[in-house]
C-alpha cells in the first residue's frame, strides 16, 4: 500500500494506493483523485516549466512549458536539452521552442513574450 498526497486540485486529499488488487485507491474526493493515483504509481508524469535563453530582447531568458505532461524519468534529459536552446527576438507565447521533445510527442513553447530591441 502505498499512500500519497493529491496534487490535481486544493484540497490535496490523502490518497492510499493498493497495489496488490489493481492499484485500488481510497482518501480521494473526486474523480481526479483516483486517476493521479492509479497514474503515479504505473506512468508518472509532469509538466515541465523551465527558461531557455533570448537574444535580441531586453531580456535574457524566457519562460517556457511542455504543452503536455512528459514521462517523470525524461524530466532530467528535457531539462538539459533546453540549455542548448538559444532563441532570436521576437518570441511570442505559444511559439514552439522544442519540437517533440525526446520523441513524445510534446512540444516545448513559449510562455511569455521578448519583443525585439530596435
């Protein structure tokens, strides 16, 4: 039995996950609950928040996200990926900054703009 908090809303209800009887879980208070769960236990994953560097702008870095959850064990990897990436100015939100992050399907994009300095 394994027992962990909820992190999919407010409440953070205190999940116990039963692994020997088909990852049954209990403590949680709607649905979510029991998906974050089941999933931590069998296929964990986050979204990946960071910052890659910009040139061209009056800042030096931008915020960026994955635009879906990536697999927890390619966190590590994604992260050292992105300290390669160098953008040029303009950067707009939601312009891709890394195509199909290690092979997942899931882009990295822009959270923020870095308009260019004339």
């Amino acid at each position: 039995m394994k027992e962990l908090i909820c992190i999919k809303c407010p409440k953070g209800c205190h999940l116990r996950v039963d692994e020997e009887n088909g990852y049954t879980v209990t403590g949680n208070s709607c649905e979510r609950g029991e998906e974050y769960g089941k999933k931590e236990l069998t296929n964990p994953t986050r979204v990946l928040t960071s910052t890659v560097k910009v040139t061209g702008s009056l800042h030096r870095r931008v915020s960026v996200k994955s635009a879906g959850e990536l697999p927890h064990g390619l966190m590590e990897q994604a992260v050292r990926l992105l300290d390669d990436v160098q953008l040029q100015a303009p950067v707009a939100i939601g312009d891709v900054v890394l195509e199909n992050v290690l092979g997942t399907g899931i882009d990295i994009v822009a959270t923020a703009n870095r308009p260019a300095v004339s």
